[in-house]
C-alpha cells in the first residue's frame, strides 16, 4: 500500500459541538465563553449567533437580535454540511426567535441538546424578553437533554421561590412535566460555603447533588455559559447525562479557581478556560 492509499485509509474525526447563543463583545460569556470551553476539552466548536450584545465585565450596554430567518439559515449551513454531535442553547431573546431554533432543531434531528435558558447577565441586565419564558417552557424545555436554570431561573420558569433543597427538588420535578431527559438547577446563587448543584434524572425519578467548595472571586462572568457547554461537549464525547455534568462541573470548579486572582476590565473578569493549557 503506498502512502497515499494509508492517508485516505486514516479518517479522524471531531467531536462537534453547536452552541447557539449571544456574543458577548467582552469575551467572557456567551459564544465566545461556550467556543473557549469546547476547544479546552478537546471539541469542534461551531455557532450561531443569535444576539450581538455590547458588553464588558462592567455589564450589557446594548442588544441586538439578529433575524430569525438568518439564525435559520446559520443553523441549515451547519447541520446541511458538518452536522453536530451535541448541542448547546443559550441566549435566544425573543418568542419568535425560540420558536424558529426549535424547528429548525427538530426539522434536522438535532440530538444531546443542553439548555442554559439565560434570562438575566451576572451584571443584572435583563436578557430575555417577557413573552420568552412560556416559548422556552413549551418549545425547547421538551427537546433537551439537560437544562441547567440557576437558582433565580429555576424561581422565574417556576413562579415559584427556592429557599431550601425541598423547593429545589419540588421546582427540578417541575420543570421535568415540560420534557426534558434531566434538570440541573446550579447552586451558585445560593449562600452556604458548599455551591451544590441538584441534578434531577427524570426518567430514573433520582436526584444526585454536585458539592463543590464555593470560591470568593468577583471573576464569575459566564460560568453558567461554560457549565452549559461543558456538559455538551462531554455528552459529544460519548459520556451519559451524569457523567457529563460531573466532569463539567469539575471543569468548571477549575476554571473558576485558575482564574481567581487575575485582573481584567473593572467588574466581574471571566473564568480561566484554559487552565490546563497556560497560566
């Protein structure tokens, strides 16, 4: 066999994840934070930009929302050629916009989705649009395999309050009756030493709780971005839900402690998504 015919013999492939979210002109969070985390554990990334935000440690100065017809078209070039192993959900805005992403996901058999339904920037700026929250409920929630609210998202999607773990479990048995395969409701809100993330494995009705040592830092821009990520990109790799939201969490506690004393910008700085890369 000469060398040519061997090198047409050896085909590698990718793992190939999708995010679909917001730019973050900053950096820290939304495509750029999910594009980072994908490339950190050895993943394709590919987008679709849903929103370009203006925005900086500091907080979102301006939105704009990219057409739904061309989120369409963005998702069609990518699974009509390239396709994806995995699929991670962001920042989508609007009613309309929700509702476009869920058929053009269904029209093409997207598979291992995770949801971050982003409704509000670590800054307090308002990122989803009133009329959103029942589309996200009744279009995508249905269609994912992970959805990973943090404790104010998992109150809003609800309507009700989180103040202990019975009201974490009561909202995570909840929000399952909209369809997803398991819901991860993240802890990082809350105010104990430990961060405790519950997952809630719908179809085997069992709850598993992440603990982690909760770490003082002000850089914790995109970290449920990255979390989201994370998780698709281990379900890309061929790891179960459990698996992939423990590895991600791991990742994700590392990221957070590697870029704990950096500086950058004047507000909440970014995660270190490459801690084991450089320093």
């Amino acid at each position: 066999m000469n060398e040519t015919s061997k090198n047409q013999k050896i085909r590698k492939e990718y793992c190939k994840v999708l995010t679909i979210a917001g730019s973050d002109s900053g950096g820290g969070a939304g495509i750029q934070a999910d594009l980072k985390t994908f490339s950190a554990i050895g993943c394709y990334g590919m987008s679709v930009i849903t929103v370009l935000t203006a925005q900086n440690t500091r907080g979102v100065i301006g939105i704009h929302a990219v057409p739904p017809a061309f989120v369409v078209q963005q998702l069609e070039a990518v699974f009509t050629d390239i396709g994806a192993d995995a699929v991670k959900i962001g920042m989508l805005y609007s009613a309309a916009l929700i509702e476009a992403v869920a058929e053009a996901l269904k029209k093409h058999g997207a598979r291992k989705i995770v949801l971050d339904p982003v409704m509000v920037a670590q800054s307090g700026d308002k990122l989803l649009q009133d009329d959103a929250v029942d589309a996200i409920k009744a279009h995508l929630m249905p269609l994912a395999d992970v959805v990973t609210p943090n404790m104010p998202e998992a109150s809003i999607l609800t309507g009700h309050s989180l103040k202990n773990s019975k009201d974490i479990e009561r909202a995570a048995e909840t929000l399952a009756q909209h369809g997803s395969r398991s819901i991860l409701i993240k802890g990082g809100h809350g105010a104990e030493n430990q961060s405790t993330d519950l997952l809630f494995l719908v179809r085997e009705n069992r709850f598993i709780r992440l603990e982690a040592e909760r770490i003082e830092t002000r850089n914790n821009h995109g970290t449920g971005c990255t979390l989201s990520s994370a998780i698709a990109g281990y379900l890309a790799k061929g790891h179960d839900i459990e698996a992939a939201v423990q590895k991600a969490k791991t990742f994700m506690n590392r990221a957070i402690a590697a870029g704990a004393q950096y500086q950058i910008g004047h507000g909440h700085g970014p995660v270190h998504h490459f801690f084991q890369w450089w320093e």
